[in-house]
C-alpha cells in the first residue's frame, strides 16, 4: 500500500509535467518555464527513488516539500493540479515512520519472553 501511493504520486507527477508543457506550448503562451517543469521533474525523481530504499520517510518529505514548493510557484496557473501528489507522497511519508519497538516487562531482558 505504502509504494502504490508512491506510484501514485510519480505517476501523477508525470503526467502533470505533460500537461504543463502540452499547454504552454500553444502558440498563445510563450512557452515553458523549464525550470518550473524540472522543478517537478526532481520531485518525481525523489519520490521514484524511495521505491527501491529501505528508508523512504525522509526523501517522500523533501518530494512533498518540493511539489508544495511547485504549487505555490504555479498557483495563478496550473499549480493545484499538483496538490493529489504533494498529498500522496506527505501520506507516504507519515506512513513510513518507524513504529518504537514495545518495552519489556520490569525485570526482563528486551527480547525475552515472559
């Protein structure tokens, strides 16, 4: 579950890097800022990375971080199209999180069983 919504996010990002490029390339707008889209770009890349890590928590903050950094750069335009995967990769993050291993029993050893 916790690498679907990775997937997910990579995914999503992908496909938002073709859509913002698809469309600033018609002939009314001036282009695509690159650096906007490989913005993006390195935010999926962090993000794919995690899928073969053994401690994904911390690179799915900094992709959740770097998409929140694109949503604002581009909220007057396409920007909130990018919300689903700053979303999908905090809750990937969150999800990750080590869980603390139980205490043992006053007078035992860790490990030992009762």
């Amino acid at each position: 579950m916790k690498r679907s919504l990775t997937v997910v996010a990579c995914v999503w990002g992908v496909l938002f890097v073709a859509l913002y490029v698809a469309l600033s390339r018609r002939p009314e707008n001036a282009g695509p800022a690159w650096w906007y889209a490989g913005l993006v770009v390195v935010a999926v890349l962090v993000a794919a990375s995690t899928l073969t890590g053994a401690r994904p928590r911390v690179p799915l903050a900094i992709a959740t971080g770097l998409f929140g950094i694109a949503i604002v750069l581009g909220l007057l335009s396409i920007g909130l199209l990018l919300v689903p995967a700053a979303v999908l990769t905090g809750v990937g993050a969150v999800r990750n999180t080590p869980t603390p291993a139980p205490a043992a029993a006053p007078g035992t050893a860790p490990g030992e069983n009762t």
